[in-house]
C-alpha cells in the first residue's frame, strides 16, 4: 500500500469521525440538557407528592417496582415510578434526563394505567443491582408477581394523581 493511498484512508476516517459528532452533539447535549437554556423541564414545578404501599395477601412487597403510566389519551403525561422498602411503601418519580431523583419527586396529576413487577433469580433471590432486566432474564429470572398486575398491557390496576399529595396503595392477591 503507497503512502499517498494511505494518507487518504486516514483523512476519509477523519472525515467521518468529524461528520458522525457533529451528527450526534446536539443529540447528546439535548439529552444531557446542555446548551439549553433551561435547566429543568416546565411541567416540573407542577409534581406532586405520590407515596404509597404495595401489599400481596397482606404482606408487604419488598423491591418491586410500581410504575405509573399516564392514562390513554391523557395529554402531557410523563410514566412516574417507584421501588418498594421492606414496609412495602414507595415514593414516586418521573423520569427526568439531567436531573437528580431529588428534583424529579412525584407525579403530573392525572390518570395513570399501573403495573407491579419484580424479577427474581431461579433460587428466588433478588436481581443484583445494576443488571438489567433483559440481563436478568438472560440469566432466567422470572416474574414473581402474576400478568395481572406486572403486565403493562393486561393489568387492569389504575390509580388517579391529585393536584395535592396523594396516597395510592395497592393490595393484591395471588
């Protein structure tokens, strides 16, 4: 291969190293909230305090995940989430890119679909933190709660935001 050859190749790398950053910087700093002008969405100021407590025949539910979903046709609604502590209670959030989970608590008020799912390993132990479900699933967790309640689509569990606090506990059954 001559020099001349080899230089080119070179440079047409450049090229397109340059050309794909510049393709995907604002995406990047969009996402990060960089250059905005803004530091925080609008519809932030307008959260509010959701907590709750999540019970399967009358014990609680340690580590599950209850997610919020805005109702269909619910305009400007954002999926809010929270992981239950051993007493079964959980604390809402909405999902904010850039944002602490300190300055992301609650939910818009409104209606939300709802659906309860907990992952657990093959021995029934917990998914470590930091893998993921697809991860977990590789690994053959399961489903320890039924379609019931942990499928986004068959769960018929709903539950409605107020424009104050509010309290939404769910009681399951097997």
């Amino acid at each position: 291969m001559n020099s001349d050859h080899l230089t080119e190749r070179i440079n047409m790398r450049r090229i397109l190293r340059i050309s794909l950053f510049c393709l995907l910087a604002p995406v990047v700093f969009n996402i990060s909230g960089c250059g905005s002008s803004s530091t925080e969405p609008e519809f932030v100021s307008k959260l509010v305090p959701v907590t709750g407590k999540v019970t399967l025949d009358g014990n609680p539910l340690t580590g599950v995940m209850i997610n919020y979903l805005p109702a269909e046709g619910q305009p400007g609604g954002e999926i809010a989430f929270g992981l239950t502590d051993e007493t079964g209670t959980y604390t809402l959030q909405t999902q904010l890119a850039g944002q602490s989970p300190e300055d992301s608590q609650g939910a818009l008020p409104g209606n939300y679909s709802i659906y309860i799912h907990k992952l657990v390993l093959p021995d029934g132990s917990a998914v470590p933190e930091g893998l993921s479900d697809a991860e977990a699933e590789e690994k053959g967790a399961k489903q320890l709660l039924p379609a019931q309640y942990s499928s986004p689509t068959a769960s018929k569990l709903t539950a409605v935001v107020n424009s104050e606090a509010t309290t939404n506990d769910f009681t399951l059954k097997k």
